[in-house]
C-alpha cells in the first residue's frame, strides 16, 4: 500500500470530524467502537485497544478496522490523533453543561449532530464556489428560489426570508409545476437558487434547465454528481453523512442554513448602504407594533430607543 500523502494525514488531525463524515459507511460492529469513542473521547485516547474492544463489545480486530476507516494507520495513531483533537478543541466538542436525565442526555445528541454537521461543512467548504454565488445574486435582478420535500422546502422559504429583508426581489416555489413556470418566465441577469439534500429532485433538476435555457444563471446547494448539481452554473458541494436513527431530525440543513446565511451576509456586505436602509425600514415596522427585541444603540432604527419592550 502506498504511503499517504501529507494531504491525507493533514485531513485526519481533526479525527473527530473524520468520524462524523464516514460514520455512514462504517460496518455494525465498527459503529459500535464509534459509539464506545463517543461517549467518553478522555477515555478512549488512554484505553489500550482491548479495553475498548471490550467496552465496544466487538474483537480487537474491529477496532483495528475502525480506525483504519477513519483515516489513521493504526490504533497508537488513533489515540494521537483523538488526543490532538481534543487539546486543541475540546471546548467545541464539551458542553459545559454534563447530563444525567433522559431527555437532557437526548437534546445533548440531537445538538450535537447539528453541531458536527455545521462543522464538517464548514471544514469542506467550497469557498471560491460560495465567493460566485455572492458575486452572482449581488447583481441578479430578480432570484427565484426552488427546493422540493421536508427539509428543503423548508430551508427555501428561509433563505427568501434572508434575501427579502435586504431589498432584494426573491420568490420561492416548492411545487415542481411553479417552479417550471418561474423558471421559464427567466432572463438574463437572473438567477436561481437550488437547494436539494438529494441532488435528485426530478422536478428541480428540469427547472434548472429551463431557467438556464433562457439565460439565467443557476447555483445549487446540494450533493455534487447529481442530476441537479450537473445541470447548475455555479455548485456548492454540502455532503452530511444522515443517521441510520429515522426519529432523529436530518442534521444536513443545519449544514446548509450554515451557507445560506453565509451568502445572504456576502450579499448585504456588497450592497452596503442599501441593504442597511431596507433592514432598517423592516426593523422599524416590527418595532412599531412591539414584537421586535431591543438592541444596544447601534441599532439602526431610532425608534428603538424608546420603545417598551412588548409584553
């Protein structure tokens, strides 16, 4: 076998990151290991591979197997790698707060997955990809957004939220029939947002053709190699590992809120004054019937000032 490159042992300093992304591919018995490794990481960087075989209850060879999986060569560069991770981050993977009840140790793991997933996108994270879509939608003339399904439907209608409060003309369509319409009323100086988990919406992936057919410029937030991501101009890869757990809410939008904000951020920062005038108008209507929450003094809208908080 060849010697991995430095590239690749770079990749596994943050093992505990490498674990989140290959826990889907791992096999039964290795997510055993993994599950032993998370509930005590202190423990398992000073466990000698037996006596976590046995608290994992699997063979040593197991273990052997595990970390292979997630990068290290053996179980000694395991143990350096988790112990590297948690000097340098321990604070990001602790809580301050230790459970002992059922549904504090339950909010734990669900936060926590969010928390990995926000993460592991940050950590492969297309920035020239994200740097485009700003540089796109800061100039489009009109945005039209599409997603279809739970999460994503959901996740459209949050980032038009982000983009109308910056002045910018922004529809979202999560009916596959909408969306083909929208998209065929596009021009030139348009764009449309995608937002797929999948990457296989037949519907969204025939409305980024028609869109891109009468010259509007398409930016997808889903999986690369995918019917979508092939058909956008612009792909931003967001790959969550899901978890096998169906009552566990998808921790995968998390991970593309984590971008839609970031874009919709690069947007207002490009668009300066503007953008702050349009925030401040919105901010100024809610405060004026209570419900918006005061801020220090640089809040932009005067009326803050004075205002009561609304009870």
């Amino acid at each position: 076998m060849a010697p991995k490159s430095m590239d690749a042992r770079s990749e596994v300093i943050d093992v505990v990151s490498r674990m989140q992304r290959v826990e889907a591919d791992l096999s039964p018995a290795e997510r055993q290991v993994l599950k032993a490794v998370r509930n005590d990481y202190d423990a398992a960087t000073r466990m000698t591979i037996a006596e976590l075989a046995t608290r994992a209850g699997v063979s040593q060879p197991t273990v052997t197997r595990f970390c292979r999986s997630v990068g290290c060569s053996s179980y000694g560069e395991f143990k350096i790698m988790l112990a590297t991770t948690l000097t340098v981050a321990a604070a990001y993977l602790r809580p301050e707060r230790q459970f002992s009840d059922d549904v504090g140790q339950l909010a734990q793991s669900v936060m926590n997955r969010a928390m990995n997933a926000m993460r592991d996108c940050l950590n492969a994270l297309d920035t020239e990809a994200v740097g485009a879509a700003i540089d796109i939608l800061s100039s489009a003339r009109r945005i039209d957004i599409y997603g279809q399904g739970g999460g994503s439907a959901s996740l459209v209608e949050d980032a038009k939220l982000r983009l109308f409060r910056i002045g910018i003309p922004v529809c979202a369509y999560v009916d596959g029939h909408q969306q083909r319409m929208s998209a065929a009323t596009l021009n030139q100086g348009d764009a449309v947002i995608l937002i797929s988990n999948s990457g296989r919406s037949k519907a969204v992936a025939e409305a980024v053709q028609i869109a891109h057919s009468f010259g509007a410029r398409t930016i997808a937030l889903t999986r690369p190699d995918t019917p979508i991501a092939q058909a956008a101009d612009i792909v931003i890869p967001i790959v969550i590992g899901e978890d096998e757990n169906v009552l566990i809410p998808t921790p995968s939008r998390y991970a593309h809120m984590g971008v839609i904000d970031t874009i919709a951020t690069g947007i207002a920062d490009r668009k300066g004054g503007d953008a702050r005038e349009t925030l401040r108008r919105v901010r100024y209507t809610v405060a004026s019937i209570g419900i918006a929450i005061p801020t220090p003094s640089t809040d932009p809208t005067i009326l803050m000032k004075t205002i009561k908080p609304h009870e």
